[in-house]
C-alpha cells in the first residue's frame, strides 16, 4: 500500500509558539514547589439544594452573604463527590437545577500578610455552571464540567488582621441548555391531569448518570507576585537526540530572568537553557514509550523552571517542575505511529463513576483501575466522554498507558445544536482542554466529540471549525471525533487524522445474530477504508451483560453472549489490524450508571468488570486477547514488569 509522507506533529512543534490560546493564562497543575504551597480543602462541606419553585431562592436571599446554615438547615456534603448518591433524599439523585456548598477554612498567618504572595483559589471541577464567593464578594464563575478554573483571591484575603479567616461558597447548576457541553434541553409537562403545575425534566442526550457537585478537588495554592503562569512543551527526536521546545509565560513582572533544567529520572542535569523560550537537545535521550512496548517505557524527565523577578518589595523567585516525555506522534495512510513505529491501542473506554462518590475522584478507585488495565494487558483508553481528572492523566504518564482525551462533546444528536453559540463554546472547551493536557506525553489524540449528529451538513461545518481549531491550538497531536454515522454519510469524516467508529453489531439491531457480526463488521472497514485512506480505530463495541447471568447456547445480556460477541468482533479485528485497523477499545471498562430506562438495568452493563470492579468472563477473554497481542509487538526481549504482572502466564 502506498505510503502517504508520515504527518509529524511533533515536527511542527515550534509552530505551536505562534498560535497562542485565546484564553487568558495558564493552568498548570498546582505543585507544591519552594516557593509554592498547597492546602486541600477536601473533606465535609456544608451543602443545600434550592428546591424552590424557580430554584433562585439562594439568590433571592443571598445565601453567600452569610455562612449557610444561617439561611436554613444544611446536609453534610463530601467533596471530591457528586452530591446526587450521597443523601436517602430521593429528590438529590435527580436534582436539576442550583446546589449551594460552603467551607470555613483558616489560611496561614503568611499568606495574609505577605504582600509578596498571591493566594490562588482553585476548583478542579464543577459541573455544569459555577459561581464562587469569598467572604461573601463575587469572585468567579465559570461554565462547563469537567475542567478546572481558579482565581487570585490575594486581594480578598489581604486586607487586614481578620482576614485568616475565609468562608468559600459555590453555588453550581448542573442544568444542561442547547448551548452547553454536553447539551441538554428542560422540558416542562404541562398537561395538568398528569402532572403538578409547574412540573420539569431534563432531556439529556448521552448515556451517563449526569452526577453533578464539586467532584474534584478544591484547593488553594501559592505563588510569589511574579509567577510562572505557563509552560508549553513539545518534543521531537532528531536521530538519536531528544529536542524539547518550551514555552513559559510569566505573570506580575516585565523584569525578570528565566532558568531552565533538564534532569534524567536519576535527578542528574541532562540540558539547561534560559528566556521564555528555547530548544534544549538531550544526545542519547530515552523515550516516553507506551507500556508493553519497550523494556523502559513510560521514561519521565522533570522540566525544572526557576523564575527570578525585581519587584518593588525585592527580588522574588518562583519554581515549578513539569514532567517531561520525550515522544513523537505521527499518523500516516495506515499506521498510527509513536516514536516511529506502529502503535496498536488494544484498550478500553471508561467512565469515571463509581457506587456511591459518583463521578468524585478518588485515590483507591484510581490505583485499583490502574491496576486492571494492567493486570488486562491495556495499553490505551479514550476518556469517555469528558476530561477525566488530572490525576488519572498524570498516571498514564509515568504508568505509559497511552491516552485519547475526549472532550465533553457528547450528545450532539439535534440539529439545533448546531449553532454559532455552541460552536463558540465547543472551542473555547477545547482551548481549556489543550491549556490542561498539553503537556501530558500519555495524550497522544484529541478527540472533540463523541457521536454527533455527523450526517447533518451544519455538523460537517461545526466539526470542520472545531478540529480546524484544536489543530492550531496543538499541531503537535492528531485530532479526531468518534462517529456512529455511516461511512457515505459522515460530514465529519473529512477532517479527522484517524477514523474512530463506535458499531454494536448484534446488540442494537439483528438481536441475537451473532453469526451476522463478521460480515457487517468487515464491510464497515473497507467502506470507511476505501473512502478516506486513514487509520481506523474501532472506537467501541460490545454487550450489555449482568454479572452472573449465564446460558448455552449463548443468550444476549449473559456472559456467554458477551464473550461470544468479542470473540465474532475480534476475528475481523485480526484480519484488519495488520493492514489499518490501529486499535480496539472494549465498550466499557467497567458498568456504570445511566438515567432511568427500560433499556437499562441500574445503568450500561457493558463493562468487562463490574461496577465493583470485579470481573466478568469477558475480562479474562480480553486479557488473554490483549497479552497475546502485547507479546506480537512488543519489543524484542522487553519485559514488562508491574506490581501486578510478575506472575502473570502471559510475560
Ligand atoms: C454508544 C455511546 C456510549 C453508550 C454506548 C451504549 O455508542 O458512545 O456513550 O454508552 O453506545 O452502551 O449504548
């Protein structure tokens, strides 16, 4: 097959200096340096829902303006958690409409009194809608889930002896509009003989529980008055060197001087340089490569900055320390290429919920799902369908688990969706999205929606415009989009680097016909193939199954139908992922919750495991698949060592 020239987005890396984001500064991940502190405000927060008629009663009596439980009873509310499993109050679970939390926390005698330090008050995610107070003054607001946002609150904390004393509340509408992401629509059922007056649902469009409340962490953090605001990273490799552009911008000073260090993972100096920009270049550098696919994979440099500012009260210094993966990302007609060679993602879709926290983050949910993509022989997942936590992100890079990060563009399925305001917003979601993981080497493609109404023309446009700007945002990373649509249909298609399609052959229609799986399978490949000549990757497939549920011959919703239904999937997969079918990811890691509907049994039960974690028959299928599959590419005597693989029957 004719090899189209190889698109090196790392090549271009330099390019990424002239097209800044539109977004007004930075949001590195806050890392406690010398000169910066962290203090976690996890825990209990103080917590009501506005269950009033217009659902603006907190507005209309200013809950913010004095601490919450003076404005009436308050619930004790975990955070990082979604608020809607916590309570036995049924009207929490699907509550639409304003939350308020509130936390009293006491700052450091330092930060209120040092004028040299800017307090920052950061919110890891809040969905959908946010508007924060301190004290009582207004201080933030942002839209959309799933990404962070902070604000200098130096100026509220610094104002005299009282001030260590600090009352933070949120206020958060998880309501969905058609110009959110993901959208959603209020419904009000006004025929008065079947519902009360007044009486609302939200339509959504997706099939995930929308847990909503402050499901990531909130913290406050540090830095000196003149601050390192950003760094931009992109590597490339020249023969046997390493390059690493960087980009840093610098806030709060215009004199300043800017010291860059590289180290190896052994903390010994590998390159320095110094300015805002430059190109240091590591002779004999070791690679970020993907798990299962060299005997060292995951290779972490730490990115070392060391700002030095003349400010009026004196000199001031900032540190910060970025991990560093040294990567090339190519696509070409047929292969998705890492550090040159063919990469093969054989992984998983995911959610982030679990029982009763929801969508919160949590350590023990994480480490454990590290584990199981492990102990499966996973080497990839696509974050389905929003931004997961930065923390995850940060485990796939030292873990060398290879990343799809999808933004929350899902549920795109009406045309009025479609419009200007969504568009806007769509990449004004995907500059926060690049701002967050641009440095993260596990993110190798960006994914800007899942399943939009790609036939309508108005989608082709949109699509068009969002890609087109995530590119110029990163030209560094492929782009794409998950579609559901049919190959002569796609208005999409066109301009995504790599074709990733979501099919559920013998499950959403010829029920039960198993036997049709090969033949409908194989014709959607060489069709999409024929048309675009571009990678493909099957972005999902699978089975609703509940745990236990067993019969021969083999029924739809036992494990038996599941396993047979991978097997039928993976006999063309095999065919088509020498020539340029370049991954599978199982729909879905593991059950998870959904709104209420005849279709679903307490949520999607296509997980290979179980929402518990625990695995089903399919998993063991799939993790023989996977090893087998590891120990054809990897490399020649690599041997993959993990906490969880020493005894494995498959290294
Ligand atoms: C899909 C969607 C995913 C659903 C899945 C299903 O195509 O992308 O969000 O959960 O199908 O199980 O129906």
């Amino acid at each position: 097959m004719a090899r189209r020239t190889a698109v090196a987005w790392a090549a271009l890396g330099p390019l990424l200096w002239g097209c800044a984001l539109a977004l007004q500064g930075g949001m590195l991940y806050p890392r406690e340096s010398p000169s910066r502190e962290r203090k976690e405000l996890d825990g209990l927060w103080s917590f009501r829902a506005d269950f009033s008629h217009n659902r603006r009663r907190g507005f209309e009596e200013q809950w913010y303006r004095r601490p919450l439980r003076e404005s009436g009873p308050t619930l004790d509310m975990p955070v990082p958690s979604s608020f809607n499993d916590i309570s036995q109050d049924w009207r929490l679970w699907d509550f639409v409409g304003w939350v308020w939390y509130e936390r009293e926390v006491i700052l450091p005698e330092r930060w209120t009194q040092d004028l040299s330090t800017r307090v920052v008050l950061r919110i890891g995610s809040a969905h959908a809608y946010a508007i924060v107070w301190v004290n009582g003054v207004d201080t933030l607001e942002h839209e959309g889930g799933y990404l962070p946002f902070e604000a200098d609150i130096s100026n509220l904390v610094q104002v005299g002896p009282l001030s260590s004393q600090l009352r933070i509340t949120i206020a958060i509408n998880n309501t969905l509009t058609p110009t959110t992401l993901p959208p959603g629509t209020i419904q009000y059922l006004t025929d008065t003989s079947k519902y009360p007056k007044g009486y609302f649902v939200q339509n959504i469009y997706f099939d995930f529980f929308n847990y909503a409340g402050l499901q990531r962490s909130v913290l406050l953090y540090t830095t000196p008055t003149a601050y390192i605001d950003d760094i931009t990273v992109t590597t490339s490799v020249e023969h046997d060197s390493g390059l690493v552009n960087y980009q840093i911008s610098v806030k709060g000073s215009n004199l300043f001087e800017l010291e860059v260090r590289l180290l190896d993972a052994e903390n010994k100096l590998v390159a320095n340089g110094a300015g805002t920009q430059g190109q240091l270049k590591v002779p004999g550098a070791r690679l970020w490569w993907p798990y299962l696919m060299h005997k060292r994979p995951a290779y972490l440099y730490s990115l070392e900055v060391r700002l030095t500012a003349q400010m009026s009260l004196g000199p001031v210094s900032d540190f910060y320390t970025l991990p560093v993966g040294i990567r090339t990302v190519a696509v070409t007609e047929s292969q998705f290429l890492i550090n040159g060679k063919p990469f093969y993602f054989h992984g998983v879709n995911k959610h982030e919920d679990a029982d009763i926290r929801g969508k919160g983050f949590d350590w023990p949910l994480l480490v454990k799902d590290f584990n199981l993509l492990r102990w499966l022989g996973a080497n990839a997942f696509r974050t389905s369908h929003y931004p997961y936590a930065e923390e995850v992100l940060q485990m796939c890079d030292r873990y060398g688990i290879v990343v799809i990060d999808e933004c929350p563009g899902v549920g795109l399925a009406l045309p009025q969706f479609f419009n200007n305001v969504s568009l806007q917003n769509h990449m004004r979601v995907m500059e926060e999205v690049v701002r967050r993981d641009k440095n993260h080497p596990a993110v190798v493609m960006w994914s800007v929606a899942n399943e939009p109404a790609s036939h309508l023309e108005s989608a082709g446009y949109y699509l068009k415009m969002v890609i087109t700007h995530t590119k110029a945002l990163d030209p560094s990373r492929p782009v794409t989009f998950v579609t559901n649509s049919n190959y002569a249909a796609d208005k999409g298609a066109p301009y995504v680097d790599v074709i990733c399609l979501n099919s559920y052959y013998s499950w959403y229609h010829d029920y039960g016909h198993l036997e049709l799986i090969q033949q409908q399978l194989t014709t959607q490949f060489e069709s999409w193939y024929k048309t675009y000549q571009k990678p493909i990757i099957q972005s999902e497939y699978g089975a609703e199954t509940i745990v236990g549920f067993h019969q021969d011959p083999p029924l739809m919703f036992t494990e038996e139908y599941q396993k047979s239904l991978l097997e039928q999937y993976h006999v063309v997969l095999d065919q088509k992922r020498r020539k340029y079918v370049v991954g599978e990811l199982i729909w879905n890691f593991a059950d998870f919750m959904t709104e209420q509907s005849p279709t679903r049994v307490l949520g999607n039960k296509k997980g290979v495991f179980t929402r518990q974690r625990q695995p089903k028959s399919a998993a063991f299928l799939l993790r023989e698949r996977y090893w087998k599959i590891a120990n054809e590419t990897r490399y020649p005597y690599s041997i993959a060592k993990s906490q969880c693989l020493e005894n494995s029957p498959f290294t």
